[in-house]
C-alpha cells in the first residue's frame, strides 16, 4: 500500500555521522599502530586475475530527496501546481524531456539514463536511506544499521584491487544505511571525514597525517613490538581475533605508506582546469526562511573519480541537502540544479575520457522523490511513492528512460521498479552474489538481497 507522505521541516535534517574518529596514528604503541584505520580495512586482498580494469561504482547520494519533477521526470501538461514553475527542454535523445534547468544534463543525454519508476513505502529520511542502501527496512533506531550497505557487502565479498587503498570509501562521513552492521568494523567505509567542499582550504585527509615529529620509520618500530606483544597472547585467543587484527594492520600500515594511496587522495594535485570544469561555486545559503543549502559538493564527487582511477571498488558522494521544503524552488534555481548541471556532465565525461566509464557504474539517487503538488511554501515535500535515479556508465547504455509514472507524477504508471532492482542491478555489474548469505549478531542467516531483480532495460 502507498502511504501518504510524512511532511517534515529543516529542523528534521539532522546530519547523522559515525564517531569521531581518532587520527590514524597518535602517540601510543597502540595509536603508532594505526588500529582506528586498520579496523576499516579488510583482512585479505582478492587477487586480480585479469589485466582489464575491474568494475567500480559511484553513488551520488542526493540525501535529501531529488524533486523528479523538477529533474528528471517533468509534467509539462500537468494544472501549474502539479507540474511547478519550470519548464522543459528537448535532450539530445529523441523524446525524452527534461526540466530546462538541467541543458547540460539534457546534451549529453545520450550517456545516461533515467528510472522513473522507483518506488517505496517510507517517507523518512534515514528510514528511506536505509532502504535504498541496504534493500531492508531500518530497524527501531534508523540511524543505526540492522543490515549491511552495499558497500560493506563489496568490502566482504570482494575485498580489495589493491591492498594500498580501501575497498569502500565514504566521501565525507558516513549517512544512515552506509555502515557494516553484522558484517563487522573492518567492512566499515573508509571516512575520509575532510571534506572537499570546503572552498579555500586544502584538502587534506587526517588519517594520512603523521604527529609532528613522527617519522615512517618510528612507526614501523612501533608496529614491530605491538607484533612481538601480540604474540605472547596469541595462544590464549581461541577467537582468532588477534591474528585477524594483524592482517588489519598490514593493510593500515600498506595504506600509510603507499605513496599511491597519498596520491589517490591528493586532490590539490589535480589540474586547475579540471577542478575548475567540476565546479568551484561557493556555498549556497537560501536565506533563514529555508535552511536547506547546497555546498560546493562539486569537488566531492571528482575526489570519487580520483578514488575508482586509482583502485577503490565503491565510492559513495554525499550530495546534502536536497530536503526542499520551503522556497523550493528558489533553492533548486539557484543553488542545487546549476551546480548538478555543471557537475554531473563533468564527471560523465571526465569518466569517459580517462576510460573509465565502461568499467565505472555512476548511480545518482536520493532517498525518494518529492510531493507531486507543489505546498504553500513555494517546495515539495517527502514523497516515496514514486521517485526516479540517473545511472551512468557500466553495463548502462546511455538514452534510455525505464519506467513511467502518472500525468502528475504521482504514481508509478508502467514498468515499476524498487530500490532492491537497482542494487540488484549494481551487484550484478560489480559480480557481487546477491543468494549469499551472512550471519548477524544471534546467528540468523540473511541473504544479500531480500528481494529484486536487476533492472535489464538499462543494459545494452
């Protein structure tokens, strides 16, 4: 049953992250270690068989919501507070219409994709996350994992290309829906927790920063008695936990050490004129009358680029706030949907000229669309019962619209998909087996996926 949506304000949109993180290494036997990053990591590395590029996937996470309407699945027909104050434009795909604030978006049409048809039953924020990452519903607490994220379920089925870098990273913390749950700390994502919107400060990730005065070589002494003194009680761990702790500190050490890895995240070195095709825009705030400002996320997403170039299997971009309650419209005009449009095409294109598309499957969605019928505050509000996601890249060929909902963009009207399809759809790009089963925390088996089907209309 479709349930009428809940309405909630700015006041809702709490950012929900993970604990303070220690930096990666303090003073300390145990802090020199690098413990806190070693716990991320996954204990074996799945060796690469191949000499072409491995499958990777970006996930653009509009939290928030994405007004489809307003994007992606515009009802220029529809009585004015249906279809809003925007227009449409012609893609460069014959028949396809898009909201005339995304021309860009609509000239590269041609290399990707839209489902309109998505659809599920909660209208809550972290509830809705929960779904969307995971394919379960969300447990007492919302922010808090019942079941693995996709990502978690990449780390432990997959492990990594390269023991340099993680196998899934967060870019900058994580949200609801993004952490392991029962698969354990070392399937956490990697936080980079500095944050690449941040204009005029350089980039710098604190886990690959030593103390003043620490050297490489200080550490690596360190890590030598913390070696000798977990072997005095490694006879007495039944559980096995030292040694796996071990192999989470090899891949800590591999990772602070690795000029590659520095390299991956050292997004000051990328060229100006790249930066700049991203989006350098400032911060937008819309004014007291609606909280909901868009940051520079621009540069979040090239740092993913940056990150599946190098060897990460899955990256997911926090792209907050897209919660338009109030003065919606207003906000999309002139914070979120120029910043989209310049953004989105350049991560599709910068992809595609590194040669990196075929292999990367770019997903961009939130975690449900907004109210076909525009409230008195000039926004929409929280709408699950029909939404739409952009895919890119991947097994994706570009031009295609799955699905279609109402003249009011209501309902879904044809072909409906659920969250569950699309993660189906990126587990099978990734190779990821969605019939295997993990134990949570009292010992009940669950699969992968409860439901779903990859979505084969995208797939060329």
């Amino acid at each position: 049953m479709l349930l009428k949506p809940t309405v909630r304000g700015c006041a809702d949109m709490h950012q929900t992250v993970g604990p303070s993180r220690r930096s990666f290494v303090k003073a300390g036997v145990l802090g020199a270690a690098g413990l806190s990053l070693g716990e991320l990591l996954r204990h074996e590395a799945r060796a690469t068989t191949t000499t072409s590029r491995r499958p990777s996937v970006i996930i653009l996470w509009m939290r928030g919501g994405p007004s489809h309407i307003d994007m992606w699945d515009p009802k220029p027909d529809a009585p004015v507070e249906y279809r809003g104050e925007f227009g449409t434009i012609r893609s460069n795909v014959p028949g396809v219409l898009l909201s005339d604030m995304i021309p860009r978006c609509a000239r590269i049409m041609n290399k990707w994709s839209i489902i309109r048809s998505l659809h599920h039953h909660d209208a809550g924020h972290s509830t809705g996350d929960q779904i969307c990452f995971t394919g379960y519903n969300s447990g007492r607490n919302p922010d808090e994992n019942i079941h693995p994220s996709c990502g978690s379920i990449v780390s432990r089925q997959l492990g990594h290309l390269t023991p340099e870098l993680p196998a899934y990273v967060m870019i900058p913390r994580m949200v609801p829906g993004t952490n392991a749950a029962y698969l354990g700390v070392s399937h956490k994502p990697f936080e980079t927790q500095a944050d690449p919107a941040n204009a005029g400060a350089p980039f710098r990730v604190p886990n690959f920063s030593l103390p003043t005065g620490v050297t490489l070589e200080q550490v690596g002494d360190r890590r030598g008695l913390l070696r000798s003194f977990d072997s005095l009680r490694r006879d007495l761990d039944q559980s096995g936990q030292i040694e796996a702790l071990d192999r989470y500190n090899q891949q800590a050490w591999d990772i602070l050490s690795s000029p590659r890895a520095r390299d991956a995240f050292d997004l000051d070195s990328e060229p100006r004129h790249i930066r700049e095709r991203y989006g350098f825009q400032p911060a937008f705030n819309p004014g007291a009358a609606n909280r909901c400002g868009a940051p520079n996320w621009a540069q979040r997403m090239l740092l993913a680029r940056r990150l599946v170039e190098a060897g990460v299997r899955l990256v997911t971009v926090d792209l907050r706030w897209w919660d338009t309650h109030v003065l919606g419209f207003d906000s999309l005009r002139r914070g979120f949907l120029p910043r989209w449009d310049q953004a989105y095409p350049a991560l599709i294109e910068d992809l595609e000229a590194r040669g990196l598309l075929e292999s990367t499957l770019v997903l961009a969605w939130g975690e449900f669309g907004r109210t076909p019928r525009v409230n008195n505050d000039a926004g929409r509000d929280h709408y699950p019962n029909v939404f739409s996601a952009a895919l890119a890249g991947g097994p994706v060929r570009g031009g295609v619209v799955v699905g279609e909902s109402d003249s009011k963009g209501a309902f879904p009207k044809a072909n409906p998909k659920s969250p569950q399809d699309v993660l189906a759809t990126v587990y099978r790009h990734l190779g990821v087996d969605v019939q295997q089963s993990y134990l949570d925390n009292t010992g009940r088996p669950h699969p992968v996926l409860p439901s779903g089907r990859p979505i084969d209309e995208l797939c060329g």
